[in-house]
C-alpha cells in the first residue's frame, strides 16, 4: 500500500463510507439500486448525518465552554468560532436541498416505497440537535398524537434521556448571562427612558392624519400593552437574563461587552439558519411529493410546515430584548462607563 493510500484512504476510512450507498431490503440485506436516483437521495441524506454530526460537535463545544463555572472572557471568542462554523455548516445545508431538487417528483415515486417506514423523522441525531441547543419538549408538537420518541428504540431513547440530564445551551446562556455585571440602578433609569419612547411614538401616532379616531385610540392601547410587556420582561421569571440580555445588547459600543454581543447574535444566526432549512426543506418536500402523506406516517407538509413557526424558537429573550431596544439618544447614561472598557495593567 503507498503511503498516499494508507494517509488518504485510510485516514477517511473511505473503504466505509463509499461502500455504504447500497439500501437493505426486506431481509436486510443489500440490493441493488431500484432508479440511477436513488444514489442521489442516499448521498445527501448520508451528507446530511454527517454535518448533524458536526453540529453536534461544535454546539457541544459551545454549550462546554459557557456552562463553566467560570467562564474567561477569552472563553467567548472560541464559542462565537463554534457558532460562526455552525452557520456555515447551515448554509451548506440548505444549499444542499438545491441538489436534490435536481431529481424529479416522478423519479423520486419510482423508489419512494422501497424506503419502507424511512423517513427523516427519525434522525436521532437531529433530534439531539435540538435538546443540546435547549428546544423545550412542551413546545413540539405531538407526532401522531404522540412524542417522537415513540418511533425510535429504547437504546436510542436513553440516549435523548441522557442528553436532557445534562445542561443545554439555551440554559448555560441564560446562567451566564444572569452573571452579567449590570450597573446599579440601571434598569429603573431604563424603564425611566422607555416610558419617554413609548409616550413619543403615542405622539406620534395621534398626530396621524392618515388614522381614524378609532384606529389612533387602538394604536395607543398597542402601545400601552407594549410597555407593560416590557416591564414583564424586566421583572418576570428569568428577569436577570432577560436584563443581562438588554444591557448587552444596548452598550455594546463598550469594549467589554463587544464578545457578549457577538455571542448573541451567533446564537440568532444560528437559529435564523435553523428556521430557514426547516422551511427550506418543507418547500422540497412539498415540491416534491405535494401534500402527500409522509414515509414515517406524518402529515408531511403540514407538519414540517408547523417545525418552521414560531412555536420551534429557543432563543426567544434574546429576540424579545431587541424589541425593546431604545434609541441611542435614549439610552440611560452609565455612571462608570470605563468599567466596561479595556483592562489596563
């Protein structure tokens, strides 16, 4: 064997992965292709595993490093690395759907029932994707009137149980962030400079011609919901998160809060990607098989369609602290603002 044999093949132990193409039949055992396409769809599904895989890896590292702890701050950099080759990985992904919409609906029924029961439904690891990131399992719809679990084995199952005992990204983040160093006092001066924004924008809007009376006296009740809600953010459950989140976010000129910042942006990247391939895919599916039902037994579209709403969000306080996001002119001024600065020796 050469020695660019044994470095390349063998290092990618491609004698594995090029050999794994040929689907299982009824015993279990390899058969030929049943359509030239069917290589197509067993490769991107193959692809697919592979950058979930990934994914996993670096959303593991991410999860690692901020769930110290403690966290350096030179810690955060690292995590935004993770995060910022997540996304790429996202937009290979959805890219990818391209490639399989290069076969035809007709050509894809011609194999479609020899997949049996298979569907993409039953990735584990796309579902370990979603409890390492923090999706809540009262937020997913039920699947058949059941949980997902119920269409993988028991040793499949123990591995979702084993992943939920442990921290998830979305609750390393908010402990993290509930240690942010928040200037005294900061949050009653804030709530001070919204209630002047909300009471400029009432203006503004009575002073409307283009809006009936009606309308202005609805718009001022939107507003006034709009405040209240805000105050709910700041003083609810997980109020010293959601704070952390807001403050961050609005000083982020300042030295020592650009990384945080960063952090929170990568993490709405990363699942405005998420909701994009699920939406992406939807549309292939739909596509390419109409409003069929699934392989697995789902409603197809109409399920995938539900994944890619609002109901599948994680990192939703972070969302919410941009909607209340003042102006600059606005902004309460820090009383310190070189406690947020670089460190000097």
């Amino acid at each position: 064997m050469s020695d660019l044999h044994r470095r390349y093949e063998s290092y990618l132990r491609l004698d594995r992965i090029l050999n794994a193409q040929l689907p299982p039949d009824k015993d279990m055992k390899d058969r030929p292709l049943a359509h030239h396409d069917e290589m197509l769809f067993i490769v991107v599904h193959q692809a697919y595993e592979l950058w979930f895989k990934q994914l996993l890896h670096e959303v593991g590292l991410a999860r690692d490093l901020l769930g110290a702890d403690l966290v350096p701050e030179t810690n955060i950099p690292r995590v935004c690395k993770s995060l910022r080759r997540v996304h790429e990985i996202e937009k290979v992904m959805i890219a990818q759907l391209a490639v399989l919409e290069t076969m035809s609906p007709g050509d894809f029924l011609a194999f479609r029932d020899e997949l049996g029961n298979a569907s993409g439904f039953q990735s584990a690891q796309f579902r370990e994707l979603e409890i390492l990131a923090g999706l809540p399992d009262e937020k997913r719809y039920a699947y058949q009137g059941q949980s997902f679990e119920r269409r993988f084995p028991e040793k499949t199952v123990a591995r979702f149980r084993a992943l939920r005992a442990q921290p998830n990204l979305r609750e390393v983040l908010s402990q993290w962030m509930e240690r942010t160093p928040i200037e005294d006092g900061w949050i009653e001066a804030y709530l001070a400079s919204f209630d002047k924004y909300v009471d400029e924008q009432i203006l503004l809007q009575d002073q409307n011609d283009e809006l009936s009376e009606k309308e202005r006296a609805g718009t001022r009740q939107r507003f006034e919901a709009y405040r209240g809600s805000c105050r709910e953010f700041l003083s609810g459950d997980g109020a010293a998160a959601h704070a952390a989140c807001l403050f961050v976010t609005a000083h982020r000129h300042l030295p020592l809060l650009h990384w945080p910042n960063r952090l929170l942006d990568s993490l709405l990247e990363f699942e405005e990607l998420w909701r994009m391939w699920r939406f992406r895919h939807a549309r292939m599916v739909e596509r390419m098989i109409g409003l069929r039902m699934g392989t697995g037994g789902s409603s197809g579209v109409e399920y995938l369609d539900a994944t890619a709403g609002d109901r599948y969000r994680i990192f939703t306080p972070i969302l919410r602290a941009r909607s209340y996001l003042l102006p600059p002119r606005l902004l309460p001024k820090l009383s310190d603002p070189d406690r947020y600065g670089f460190a000097i020796e």
